[in-house]
C-alpha cells in the first residue's frame, strides 16, 4: 500500500506543479482554471486515493510497531496527521473549483484567487510536513543509510517550498523525486510496503 501511495502522490504533486505553471501564461485565472478542469478533477481523486492508501499503510505500521512493543515518535505520528488535514483542504478546494457541489455552482471569479492561494498554501504545509516525516522517519532507523539520507532528502524537500516562483519548478521537481524515490526505497528495504525500521 505504501508503495501505490507514494507513487500517485508522486503524480498528484507533479499533476499541481504544472497547473501552477500554467497559470502565469493565461489571461486569467478563470480561463486556467477551465482549461485543465480535467487535470484538476483527475488530481482531485488521486489525492484521495493516495490519502486513503497512505492512512491504511501509516495505520499498519502503527499497529506492527505497537505489537513487537514499539511506538512511532510524536513527531512521525503529527507530521502525517498535518498532511491528512491539508489534504482534505486540497481536496475540497479543487473540488469546489471544478465539481458543483449539491447543485451550488462552482466557485466564482470573487472567490477564485482566495480559493486558489487556499489550495496551494496547504500544499505548502504538505511540503513541509512530508520532510518533517521523512526525518522522523529516517530516524527511527538504525541503519545511518537511510537515517542520514532521509534527514538530508527531507530538509531538501522543506526548503524547496521557500523558492521564489520563477525557480521553484526545478527544486521543487528534484525534491519530488528524491523524496518518492527515498520513500519507494525505504519501503521495499523494511520488507513490507509500511514504514517500519
């Protein structure tokens, strides 16, 4: 589970990186926002997909830890309840960009910057978060492999949401990358798809 959540998270960010980059060129924001409706909507669900199987990985590897008498620490266990609240606020965000809502249309062009800086602020915190547990991670292990390359990926992954919007697509990018493939790889080296040490 861990692996197919890492995976369509991994598409969602770079699905939310290009509409971002998108939308300089447009006219206006409306017209960005009609034009990759679908793009938007696709994210939308894989968010939720990706929210889900990641919840039901984090809560396995809860519950082997708690059977073989360990606990995650403090700061594993916050980080990734930061990311499952700022998750739902992306997802009813872009929700109500594109989908009518219990027959209320969409959101206006009044309300489409606000709801748009909404949106992108909590993938800030995302961000941020995903290195916070990727540190935390990383230092449950033993092994100074993963322990010192998950703190670096990690700190790499926070930074990169403080570039300015001209550069940030390209370390934002890399960030992506290594912090999925970190997260693949340790995984797959902890012998089940969950975050075990």
């Amino acid at each position: 589970m861990l692996v197919a959540a890492v995976l369509v998270y991994a598409a969602v960010r770079i699905g939310f990186l290009y509409f971002s980059l998108q939308m300089a060129p447009t006219a206006s924001l409306r017209q960005a926002v009609n034009q990759y409706s679908g793009l938007l909507m696709a994210m939308d669900e894989l968010l939720v997909l990706s929210a889900v199987l990641g919840g039901w990985a984090f809560y396995n590897a809860l519950e082997s830890r708690v059977r073989n008498g360990r606990t995650l620490t403090g700061l594993a266990a916050a980080s990734f309840a930061m990311m499952l609240i700022a998750w739902v606020v992306i997802v009813l965000g872009t929700g109500r960009l594109v989908y009518p809502v219990n027959g209320l249309p969409t959101i206006t062009d009044d309300g489409l910057q606000a709801a748009v800086a909404e949106i992108y602020g909590a993938w800030h915190m995302c961000d941020i978060m995903l290195g916070v547990f990727m540190i935390a991670w990383a230092g449950l292990s033993s092994r100074p492999l993963w322990k010192y390359s998950g703190a670096a990926i990690g700190l790499a992954q926070i930074l990169s949401t403080y570039f300015g919007q001209p550069v940030k697509p390209i370390p934002m990018l890399i960030a992506i990358v290594l912090s999925t493939a970190w997260l693949l790889m340790r995984g797959v080296s902890s012998g089940v798809p969950q975050p075990t040490p």
